[in-house]
C-alpha cells in the first residue's frame, strides 16, 4: 500500500478542518482508489478525533498510528496575497511520533512517502527518517517548504538530506527549490537529483503545470484552466495521483523499475495529477476527487 507519514493537524480557513501535507496525501490517494495507510501521531483532543474520524471515513488504514492527549496543532490559512499558513501550537502531538510498527500494515513492499512539517519537526523529524532510512521499497519525498516556521534551517537540511538519500521520487514546487537552492534552475537542480538516488523528479509550476525529469529526459504539461477557489491541498493531491499512479503500474516491488519507464508513461500521470490538482484547487480546503471524478484514473 501507500504510506504517507508526517503530521495530521486542523486547517483553520476559517473553520477547522482536517489537514497537514501528509495526511492529505493519504486521503487523496484513497480517494484515488489504492490501498492506503497513514502514520503519524494524532491528538486525542477534539480535533485529534475529527481527523482520526475524517481519516477513517475515507477508508485511511490508521493501525500505523500512534495517539497521545497532547493538543492538535493549527494552521492558519492566509492570503497574503499568495496562499500562505502560519502555524499555531509548541510540543503538539504531531511532533511526538517515537516509533512506528509497519508490520501491523503487512508485509508490503510499500510505497512511503513523506515531507512538509514532519520531516524535520520535534521527536517526529528523526523517528521518520529512520523509518525512511531502513525502508526496502519506493521512497518518495515532497519537501513542501513552510518557511515561516523554519527557524533552524540546518536542521531542516539535516533532514531534508536523510530522506533524499533515500528518495525513488521527489517532488517540489518552483517556491521549494528557490528556498532550498536560491539561484539555481529547475533543470539544474533535477540534473543533481537524477545524478543521485532518486530515479524521478516531478517540478510544479502552479497553475503553468509542471514536469517531470527522468533518466530518459525530460517532459512539461500544462495545468488545466479551472476557477480557483483556493490552492490549498493542490501540490498534495498532485502527489497523490503520482503516487496511485505508480501503485497502479505495478512497480512498487522493484524501486529501480520506475526509471525505466518511458517518458510516454510520465505523460499520462501528469495529465491526472494536473486535472486531480485542477480539481482540489475549485475547491474550498483540501477536498481531493474521487476516482470517480477522473475517468483517467482507472488503469
């Protein structure tokens, strides 16, 4: 199955509802009709239940999870004028994650992937990156940058490079890779990438699309023209239909297998995860389609 690990928190926008970068992929590759787990550590306070509640509803295997009495934490959705969040919350139950089972998901090989907060964020960033580290299948990574609560950005880096020395796929916006590289191109920055251990490179251009880099070459694929509601979960359910994506083509027990795959293949996964992505952006909050809504979808 698909496991997405990291942090489950509450999106106040302004109500609050279920959120965090991982926990939306995993919903979004659920709703994309794959086997799919989630693994972090989840509030037993009143929004820890609602996004325990949500995850289930959406079919979310959460046997992985761990949960604890300290609070949920919360992002504040502004716009500022672009799509920005400031978090809320010190030693929330997200940060907490000390250890993850993965054989009470069976046996595998799983496809894992992680980013955003929980990648380098309290006790969760280093109980991750083991998990990553000792990992026999496909890893993915999306760095998902919030700068405006990285106040330690060696430590972010520290982590940042544990995953992506483990990482099959990565997957970054132009925003990412200006904070993370400043000055350097896309292309430039895709060509170290493939020259290490990721075998894929997806680069997001907002609402221009995005391409992906392989050892084959290289492609680009325009969004779809959409009436945006907001932009929120956009990047995560394009990570998502990548993700079901590779599920679906079969690849998942043999990681070197996704770089052999022709450019024709990467096409179509791109016009899916830019229609999934269309989708979720005409919508309030992370709301990502059903299988149903992408006819695409059904390989």
């Amino acid at each position: 199955m698909i496991v997405s690990c990291g942090e489950a928190l509450v999106d106040l926008v302004p109500d609050p509802v279920p959120g965090g970068g991982p926990m939306n992929v995993a919903v979004a590759c659920a709703r994309l009709g794959v086997p799919t787990a989630f693994v972090g550590r989840i509030s037993t306070d009143a929004h820890g239940e609602r996004i325990w509640a949500f995850l289930k509803s959406n079919q979310v295997d959460v046997r992985a999870c761990q949960r604890g009495p300290e609070p949920t934490a919360r992002a504040v959705v502004e716009h500022t004028p672009r799509l920005s969040f400031r978090f809320e919350g010190d030693a929330t139950a997200d940060t907490l994650l000390s250890s993850v089972d993965m054989r009470t998901l069976g046996p595998g090989p799983h496809i894992l992937h992680g980013g955003t907060l929980g990648m380098f964020r309290g006790r969760t960033a280093e109980t991750l990156a083991r998990l990553a580290e000792r990992h026999r299948g496909i890893v993915s990574v999306d760095p998902n940058v919030r700068p405006r609560i990285i106040d330690d950005r060696a430590r972010w880096h520290h982590y940042h490079n544990r995953w992506l020395a483990n990482a099959d796929i990565y997957r970054a916006s132009d925003e990412d890779l200006a904070w993370i590289w400043p000055g350097r191109s896309g292309a430039d920055c895709a060509a170290e990438l493939l020259s290490g251990k990721p075998s894929l490179v997806f680069i997001t251009h907002g609402r221009s699309g995005a391409t992906v880099y392989t050892p084959e070459g290289e492609l680009s694929e325009g969004g779809e023209a959409v009436e945006v509601s907001d932009e929120i979960g956009a990047g995560d359910t394009f990570v998502a239909a990548i993700l079901a994506s590779v599920w679906k083509l079969g690849v998942a027990k043999a990681p070197e297998g996704i770089g052999s795959l022709p450019l024709t293949e990467w096409r179509k996964v791109l016009k899916l995860a830019n229609a999934a992505a269309a989708i979720t952006c005409s919508r309030p909050g992370a709301d990502p389609p059903l299988v149903s809504e992408l006819p695409q979808a059904r390989m």
